[in-house]
C-alpha cells in the first residue's frame, strides 16, 4: 500500500514546517502499521488445512480470509515500511516472493495480512492529520492511500 499525503500552505515557512509535522506523522503511522501486520502473522491462530512444510514439520494453513500462520519468520521479519518522499510512504514485503499471494490469493484463497490493518488504522491517521494541520481556514488537505500495482 502506498500513502501520500498533501497540504498547502500560503507561505514557505508554513509549508517546511507543516511537512516536518507530516513527515514524522506519516513514518510514525508507517512503523505502527509495520507493528500491527507482524502480529497479525501468528503460529497458529487458525488450523484450517493440515501439510508439512520446511523439514517435514507439521504446519497449519490459516483459513481462507485470515491473515497467513507464520511457519518460518520470513514474512512476518519481511514486513518493512520506507518513506518515499515528502510524506509518502509505503508498506510491504517486497523481499518476500510470496506474499503477494497471500495477499491477493493468487495461487489460492486470499490470506490478506496487509489491507485488514491499513484498512482499520487509515481512519486514525486521517483524525491524527486533520487535528494536527487544520489550524487555520486557509490550509487545504488531501489524504490518499492506493495498492502500488495500481499505478
């Protein structure tokens, strides 16, 4: 998912100001997100399909719709943030082949372990932004949140 977030000012000092408030608004939802999409990738909060994965170990798949069961750590250490330019941002796991996936259900059923959470935690960065940047009348503010495959 990526993030940007747009506000404008009159002046050049308002804006510097306005985007170092942004810059640490959005890096801080960023990380929270990051936080909350690693605990949602648990051992075993489902048993849906019984297999046997890496060494011949039991592994239980999650159940169609619910975030993947963490069998390895390499998802869950996968999920990473980055800023990507004056409060822009991005979440994912880029460096992991398969969680896209997992995500999307590309070979299976869809575990989605990335939207569930932005999808609860937008609303408070929307609240967060809005309180912190509309001191005045004056100031314009433009949130938007899109899939990075959709440009």
């Amino acid at each position: 998912m990526k993030l940007e977030v747009e506000v404008k000012v009159k002046n050049l000092e308002e804006y510097q100001r306005r985007l170092t408030q942004l810059n640490r608004i959005v890096k801080s939802y960023l990380a929270w997100n990051r936080r909350e999409i690693r605990k949602s990738i648990t051992k075993t909060q489902t048993k849906y399909r019984k297999y046997y994965g890496a060494g011949g170990k039991i592994h239980w798949s999650s159940a169609p719709g619910m975030p993947p069961n963490n069998e390895t750590g390499q998802l869950r250490k996968g999920i990473e943030y980055k800023m990507t330019g004056p409060a822009t941002g991005s979440v994912g796991a880029w460096n992991v082949p398969y969680a896209a996936d997992l995500e999307y259900g590309m070979n299976g059923a869809p575990r989605p372990f990335i939207k569930p959470v932005i999808d609860r935690t937008f609303p408070v960065l929307v609240k967060v932004i809005k309180q912190t940047m509309a001191s005045d009348k004056k100031t314009s503010i433009n949130i938007a949140m899109w899939n990075e495959s959709d440009n």
